[in-house]
C-alpha cells in the first residue's frame, strides 16, 4: 500500500471514531455540504413531485436573507455547496447569489470546492446567460459548477413527467448549449439526474447512452414519496413499481455502466430485499434549508429544528431538537426505503467504516477508482 492510501485508511478511522461519538450524544461538527432550496417557483408540474403546488402568495427568502444566512462561522467547513428549487432559475438573482457565495469564499468558505445547481433546463436562454455569468464568478474564485440537468427520457416520455410541451427539445437544447460553455469554461461539469418511475423503466438505457455520447454524469434513482421535500404521499399508488419493473431496474443498475457507482448497489439490494442499507450522516455534515427558511437535517424526514428567521443556524443545528433529530438519523422508518441518491457521497467520507469496507473488499486499485469517480477526494484535500 502507498502512504497515500495509508494516509486515507488513517483520516477515515478518525472520521470514524468522531462519527460514532457524535452518533451516542446527537452533537455534530460543522457542515461540509449544504443544500440551499432557493424557491419553490417551478414552471413544470411533474408528476412525482407537488413542489409547484406551493401557493405563489408563499413568499421566497430573500437573497439578502440568503447571503446572512451563509455568512454564519458555522460554515466554514463547507465542501459542497448545493442549489436546488422548484426551479432555481426562476429566480432573478440567482447569479448575484453566486456572485455573493464567490465573496464570501475569501473568508469564510475558504475549503468550498464546488457549487451544483439542479435545474429542469426549461428556461434555456435564462439558464445558458445566468450559468455564463455564474462561470465568469467562479473561474476566479477556483470554484467548479456542477449543472446537473433533469432528465427522464431521451425523447416525449419526458415531456409527459414534467407536463410540460416540449420538455424534451428545451432540455436538450439546455444541454447543448452547456456543452459549449463547458469548451470555453473546463470547470464546467455537467450531468443528468433522472428519477424512475413506471412511465420511465425502460427508458434508462437509452438515458445512459445519452450521457456517454455527451460527456455527462448520471444520477438515476426511483422516486421518493415523502411528505417532507416532495409533498407527495398521494402519489404513492401511482408510482408504484410492479415485480418485473424491479427486476429491470436491478438490472441495469447492476450493469457495467454503474460499476463506479456506490449507489447503484446499494439501491440493486434494497430492489432485491426491500430494505436499504446504506450510511447517512444527514444533519451531522449536512442540512437542507427550505426556501421559507425551515431547516431541515434530511429533507426526506418531516422533523425540523426550526426556522432560521426566528434563530441562528447555529442555534438550531446545535441546539437539543436537532440532537433529537440527529439520534434518529439512519434508524427512522423512512430510512428503510430511501433511495435519495446523492446523501451518502457525503457520508462515506464522514461516517468513514463504511467506506473503510469497501476500501477492503474492493482492494486499493477499484476503491481509489470509485473514489475518484465519486468526486470524494476533495474530502481529504487540505485548504
Ligand atoms: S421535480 Fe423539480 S421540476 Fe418537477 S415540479 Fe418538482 S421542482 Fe419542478
Ligand atoms: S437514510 Fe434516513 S436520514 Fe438519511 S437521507 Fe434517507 S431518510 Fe434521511
């Protein structure tokens, strides 16, 4: 083994024995990923979702809100920065929210590495004009942009997820003109994230060999039905997978397309034995915060510290709800059928066992593979 490998063994064992001693007392560090709901304005009405059901008269934080929020000390430990809606673009300044994020990495997020916006890619000359502007900020600040476009066929099966005419065209379009920004701007990442469903299981194949030909990530994952971020729960019946539905999906999310992908193994098995199993370390390195404010440890998990207009951040991510929240994390019952797609990244590094194992099963060479592949070094890069 090489010190660098040595080097990591050791960093995760650490990880691990803080993990677990914050795990028995409920307290937690500081954050290292965030997710920041900037709206819950959407033009589109998909099908597994009831964000845009949200009254308009329910207003969004204001960006002078936002900037406050971020400027707080606990959040200079922060890796990855995630901006999600509704649809983010609707909002007018979402490029001089960057441009404050750009600001506030001097000081305060000195360790942020990346910044990922997730869009329906609707809006394409809005979305293309504000991600060029967003570029020209980052570029400077050594700051990458992850646009991760939302994708649920190649083809008018997309159009009917997001209700909405010509879904498909206008996300392609979104997509082609990123590609281009992507040749002018190399810290341009771009990818995919589909939600199966039903309508969608035999669509996946042709999703895939869409981002290949495109040079484009994937995160593809079956919905989640939770009263907390979709609003959902009346969809349940509709949505559900039939046996050979299940069987589909476990086999292609056990094709060799996934073979750097943690979560598509772990979402094979939960298909398979109707359990998963997986780490989470939601609220202890990560929280969620809605676009009224409410903080939230997992957005799938109903429970909330508390509102950030009414108390600091630190308040309440320290305060005895959230320990309360935070024994519960990974043991609640939703926890049982989660198949949220993007958590674990950040848990593999915090919770650090886990990934440990994997590191011996695997063996050196396929584990720095899928560590690569994941984006996790930038959990172990100093400054
Ligand atoms: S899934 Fe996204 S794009 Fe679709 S309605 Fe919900 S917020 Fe809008
Ligand atoms: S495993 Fe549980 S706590 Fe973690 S994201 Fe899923 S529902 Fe939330």
């Amino acid at each position: 083994m090489t010190d660098s490998i040595l080097k990591l063994c050791g960093h995760l064992f650490m990880n691990a024995l803080r993990f677990g001693y914050f795990r028995q007392t409920g307290k937690a560090g500081k954050p290292q990923a965030l997710s920041l709901e900037v709206t819950h304005r959407c033009i589109a009405k998909c099908i597994m979702c009831n964000i845009w059901k949200i009254p308009e008269h329910v207003e969004d934080m204001s960006l002078k809100r936002w900037v406050a929020f971020l400027s707080s000390d606990l959040f200079s430990e922060l890796i990855e920065l995630d901006i999600t809606g509704g649809e983010p673009f609707l909002r007018k300044d979402l490029a001089d929210l960057i441009g404050e994020i750009c600001r506030l990495k001097k000081e305060n997020f000195t360790k942020l590495k990346s910044i990922a916006i997730t869009t329906n890619g609707l809006l394409t000359g809005r979305v293309l004009e504000a991600s060029k502007s967003i570029l020209e900020n980052l570029r400077p600040a050594n700051l990458d942009l992850v646009m991760v476009c939302a994708m649920d066929a190649v083809g008018p099966i997309h159009d009917r997820v997001r209700c909405y005419p010509d879904a498909w065209k206008r996300v392609h379009e979104t997509i082609s003109g990123l590609k281009n920004l992507r040749d002018q701007y190399p810290n341009l990442i771009i990818g995919l994230k589909t939600t199966v469903l039903p309508i969608n299981v035999n669509e996946l194949e042709a999703i895939s060999s869409y981002a290949n030909e495109n040079g484009l990530f994937t995160i593809i994952s079956p919905c989640i039905i939770t009263p907390a971020r979709y609003l959902n729960p009346d969809r349940s019946e509709d949505l559900a997978f039939d046996g050979k539905m299940k069987r589909a999906m476990i086999d292609f999310f056990r094709s060799d397309a996934f073979r750097w992908s943690f979560h598509a193994e772990a979402l094979a098995r939960y298909l398979e034995t109707g359990i998963m199993k997986k780490p989470c370390t939601c609220g202890f390195n990560y929280l969620f915060v809605r676009s009224t404010g409410e903080m939230l440890l997992c957005p799938l998990m109903g429970q909330s510290p508390g509102n950030i207009h009414d108390d600091s951040v630190t308040t309440l991510f320290h305060g005895q709800k959230a320990r309360r929240i935070r024994r519960r994390i990974g043991k609640s019952p939703e926890c049982l059928s989660c198949t949220e797609p993007g958590l674990e990244r950040y848990a593999l590094p915090y919770q650090g066992l886990h990934y440990l194992f994997i590191l011996v099963k695997q063996g050196r060479k396929d584990f720095l593979n899928l560590h690569r592949h994941m984006g996790l070094n930038k959990y172990f890069e100093s400054g």
